[in-house]
C-alpha cells in the first residue's frame, strides 16, 4: 500500500469512493476535503492506494488549521480520515496510521507532531488511533458534530 498526494488522474476513484451513514457522522466526503483543499494551499489531500484499490482518504492541514488543535507551530492536523466502506475491517486504516509518520517526516520535514481531532462518541477510532501511537493529552474541543478528544502523535 502506498500514500499519494491526490492530483486528477484520481478523480474516478475519489466519485466511487463510499462512506456508510455512521461513518458520515464522524467524517467529510473526499469530494468535499478535496475542494478545500484546492481553496486552501495549506490543506493536502491523500489517497492510500492498495494496488488500483483507493482504500482509504485523508487530509493533512499546516498552519492555520491546525492552530484550533495544537499550539505547537510545527504541527500538521490529520483530519476527514476515512477508509471506503467497502474495504473496512482489512486492517488499511491501521497500516496507513503506521505508515503516516515517515510520510510526514518524507514530505513535512519541519514537522514534528502529527494532531488529529476524534469525535468522543467514535470509539472504535479512538482505540485505533491509540493503537497506531496517538496519545491523548487531555484536550478536548467542541466541533461541529459533538465534543472532541484531541490527540497527538510526537515525531
């Protein structure tokens, strides 16, 4: 499985990729991040790709947006990470959670924390999260789907 920047040669995969209703709860569409992410040079779209499989869909945001989420200037905010809902339960999720530190380092090399904001009522992805090395701090945030647990990964 690999990481990509999303460009427009995965525009098909992005319009086939599904989400459940429980998982709309948590999360944004690709198709939505991706328009911020065009309006906002601070905000990368990111594909996991196994083989032709777009498996699972994130964001990574600089500066400003992640300023709501950490107080360290060298922070990048991982957000609207998602796995197709066809693909769940394969383990994707946990193996592109493994592999975003070294592609931070690779491609955010003044980086040194990953922070992710995750919805208090999602605790199949909190324990995921705390699994692939996030830690919780204690912070917590209201957003615009309920209460927040703010957790850090320290590069």
């Amino acid at each position: 499985m690999h990481l990509y920047f999303y460009d427009e040669r995965y525009k098909n995969d992005i319009e086939k990729y599904q989400l459940s209703e429980e998982q709309l709860r948590f999360t944004g569409t690709p198709t939505e991040c991706i328009k911020l992410s065009n309006e906002d040079p601070d905000r990368y779209s990111i594909l996991a790709m196994d083989q032709e499989n777009l498996v699972t869909f994130f964001n990574l945001h600089k500066n400003e947006g992640v300023k709501l989420f950490s107080n360290n200037d060298r922070s990048i905010l991982l957000r609207a990470f998602s796995t197709d809902f066809r693909h769940q339960g394969k383990g994707y999720a946990k193996n592109v959670l493994l592999q975003l530190p070294s592609f931070v380092k690779e491609h955010f090399i003044e980086t040194n924390e990953i922070a992710l904001a995750v919805n208090l009522q999602n605790t199949v992805a909190q324990g995921l999260y705390k699994k692939c090395g996030f830690i919780d701090e204690g912070e917590r945030r209201m957003g615009n789907k309920g209460e927040l647990i703010i957790m850090s990964y320290h590069l």
